[in-house]
C-alpha cells in the first residue's frame, strides 16, 4: 500500500527560497489590506451618505467582489484588462485583485460598523461644537474600528489565504513559487506539504498578533 | 483534431453551449460538496458543541487547519496524496473530497454557534416537558439555532460554490477553466470573463440577498 518514498531533502534545502517567497506573500497580502481598508471606507461612506453615480459605482464594485469568485477577478486584472492594452506584471495582478476582493468585504463590514453607531451620537457631539470631520475622527471611527477589529483580522487570513491564487497567474509568492520547486523535483506532494505547514504557522502567527494587539487596544 | 488555417478562431455560438456545459459542472461540483459538508459539518458542529474539552483538543484543531491552509493547497496537496495511499481519485472525486470537508470545517462553526443560540433554559423546559435529547434537538435546537445562523450558513455555501473555481487547478474542466480553455482559442478575453463573471453573480447576487432579506424579516 505504501510503495511510495518521501524525499525531503530537497524540500529542506530550498526552504529558505519558499521562506523569501513566504515573506512576499505576507508583503501581498498587508499592501492589499492596507490600500482595501481605506478604500473599502470610502465605499461604505459613499454608500451610506451619498445619492447618484458615485453611489451606484460602490454598490457595484461590492457587489461584484462579494459575488464573483476571487480566481475570476485576478483573471480579469490578468487577462481581462489586457483586451484594453493594459498588461500588468504578475505583482501587479494580484495586489489588484486582492485589493478589489478585500476593498469590497471590508466595505460592508464598515457600512454594518457605521450603521452600529447610533445617529443621535454625531448629533450631540456635533452640539457640542465639534465640527463634522472632528465627530467622525473623535467619536464614531473608534467605535467603528472596535466593532470590525474581528472582521478586519479575518480579512487578513483572508487576504494571505487568497495570495496563493497567484500560483494561477505566474506570481512567484509562496505558492508559485512551490510550484516552481514541484515541478522541476517532481517532489509534489512534499512541497505542497511543507508550504500548507508554513501558510498555517503564517495564519496562527496573524491571528496571535491580532488577540496580542486586541488586549492592548480595548482596554477598558 | 482536423486542420485549421488559422490557430485562433473567433467565438462562436457553440461555444455558449461550451461555457453553458461547464456552468453546470460547476453547480453540480458546488450542490454535492455543499450539501454533504453541510450534513458532515453539523456533525461536527454538534460533537464540537457536546464534546468539550475532549473535542477541542481532536476535531477542532483537525478542522482548524482546513481553515487555516489555503483551499488550493489543499487540492493539490489531496491530489498528490491520493495515489501514495492507493487511491486513485479523478479531478473531480479530489475536489469533492477537499470541497467537502472544506465546507464542513466551515459549517462546523456556523453550527456549533447555532446551538448555542439556543437559550439553556428553552432546552430545560422542552426536556422537562418529556422529550427525549435527540426530540430537544430535533423540534426546538434545529428550528430556533437554525433560523439563528442561516444566513451564515447561506454565506458558507456561498464561498464554496465561487471556491469551486479552484478545482480548475486539478484539470476539472468547470466554469472559469473553461472560460481561460475558450481565452487561448479566441483571444477573446473580456467578453468570455464576463460572461463567466455574469453566470457566478446571476448565482450568487440573489440568493446573498434573498438570505440578507430572511435575516432582517427573522430580526424583527
């Protein structure tokens, strides 16, 4: 049943490559985040605030990016733009499509913390003389971030979750680049195992940071 | 394969019926992992919520690292691993397999948290009024915790059915493979992503709704 030999070595000795390719998945994935979160707020504030075409855009990039698989969005900024011309470097592909994919979740997270803070709250603190930039920054966006804190963290492992897509459209980021090392060994199943290890250890590692940094922030 | 001129052909209306064929294999792949992962994983759900401790240091970390690795690491990894153990599985039993318990580790906590929806002393009375435990579940856990995480449940089923899409990576020919396949004839790519893109909202758009509407009708 079990005439198969595991060979580990070569695994072993290109570690320290799917380490280097392990960090720029982690790269990927915080720039992603990064550009998703802030524009993932302004569609949840265009949204909740605002009338017209700029409305109906943000509806739309949320809509398309909760309901259509991740995979077929990086093959549109793969493949899809280049019917305009517009060819992206494998990086490019996938920072693009994550941030379109992380922008939009997150978006109705925010609209859903926003929603959370009661109205009558900008009102008096608006009352009190602060002007509307001041209650949004003092008042509503701390309660906000409390309340998609948790949201925000799983879109993190999300996000390092998702880079691994980038096997598909030639990004050499931790998955491709053990794809690269498989099938040039024909050591598939080692590979793959190694680097399933090294996506764990990476997702326990955020979720840690993230509860390490919950207790910091939320203290009451 | 007979003779061709040209390398590249246009995109004909036999193609449609190309793409239409591929959309079911999508749906059929999505319907059976879906819904024996949901079976499986509100099994698990309730060994989870009745097994304490005892559960918590066997089934939870097992699914936790179907959670935790990526969905296409996973097919592959399943993929390989298969024949070293004798099995000889298709794309397609592969990705049921990983899909499956995919979704199971999924559904696991969307069950588990659906049970403790249910508030201890409902179950109290409904024992004390003679049910049997297997009656208390039946007739007052799975109507009311139910009800509780349906939508999450529909969210799930949701993910997996756009996850689908990575089953492509094995060889299975669903939805988006078939698209890149009608891509490389045609050079066509914004039309056929589209269409892809169309067939996976015109799916999933309605149904995200449909639950969103059932859980603002539920909250009332």
């Amino acid at each position: 049943m079990f005439d198969y030999n595991f060979h580990w070595r070569p695994v072993m000795k290109s570690l320290p490559d799917l380490l280097e390719a392990a960090l720029l998945t982690l790269q990927v994935a915080v720039l992603a985040m990064i550009l998703g979160i802030i524009i993932g707020l302004c569609l949840a504030l265009i949204r909740l605030n605002m009338r017209g075409p700029l409305r109906w855009i943000a509806s739309t990039w949320v809509e398309l990016a909760r309901n259509t698989p991740a995979l077929f969005q990086l093959f549109f900024f793969g493949f899809g733009l280049g019917a305009f011309g517009l060819h992206l470097s494998p990086y490019m592909i996938v920072l693009a499509g994550l941030t379109f994919n992380c922008a939009g979740y997150l978006a109705e997270n925010f609209r859903g913390g926003f929603q959370a803070v009661p109205d009558t709250q900008i009102r008096a603190s608006r009352s009190l003389g602060m002007t509307a930039w001041q209650a949004y920054t003092r008042i509503v966006i701390p309660q906000v971030f409390r309340i998609v804190y948790h949201p925000i963290t799983n879109q993190m492992v999300w996000a390092v979750l998702m880079s691994s897509l980038g096997m598909l459209v030639g990004f050499r980021e931790l998955s491709g680049e053990t794809q690269f090392f498989a099938s040039r060994t024909f050591r598939i199943f080692e590979y793959f195992a190694v680097t399933a290890v090294i996506y764990y250890v990476i997702v326990k590692l955020i979720l840690g940071a993230s509860r390490l940094l919950a207790t910091r922030l939320f203290r009451y | 394969m007979e003779p061709t001129v040209s390398f590249f052909s246009g995109f004909a209306p036999k193609d449609l019926l190309f793409l239409g064929e591929a959309a079911l294999r999508t749906m059929w792949i999505s319907v059976l992992s879906i819904s024996i992962g949901t079976v499986l994983g509100v099994i698990f759900g309730w060994i989870l919520y009745e097994g304490k401790w005892a559960a918590a240091l066997t089934v939870a970390p097992i699914l936790d690292v179907f959670r935790s690795v990526p969905l296409i690491i996973q097919l592959v990894l399943f993929y390989n691993f298969a024949p070293i153990v004798g099995l000889n599985l298709d794309p397609f039993a592969s990705g049921v397999v990983i899909l499956t318990i995919y979704t199971a580790s999924l559904v696991a906590n969307v069950a588990r948290g659906g049970i403790e929806a249910v508030q201890p002393s409902m179950r109290r009375a409904a024992r004390s009024l003679g049910m049997s435990y297997w009656q208390d579940l039946r007739h007052v856990v799975l109507p009311i915790g139910g009800r509780a995480v349906f939508p999450a449940w529909v969210g799930v089923a949701l993910g997996v059915m756009k996850d689908s899409a990575l089953v492509s990576v094995l060889g299975y020919v669903e939805l988006l493979k078939a698209s890149q396949i009608l891509i490389t004839r045609t050079q066509e790519p914004f039309l056929i992503l589209t269409l892809a893109g169309a067939f996976y909202f015109a799916l999933s758009y309605p149904i995200s709704r449909y639950a969103a509407s059932l859980e603002r009708k539920w909250a009332q």
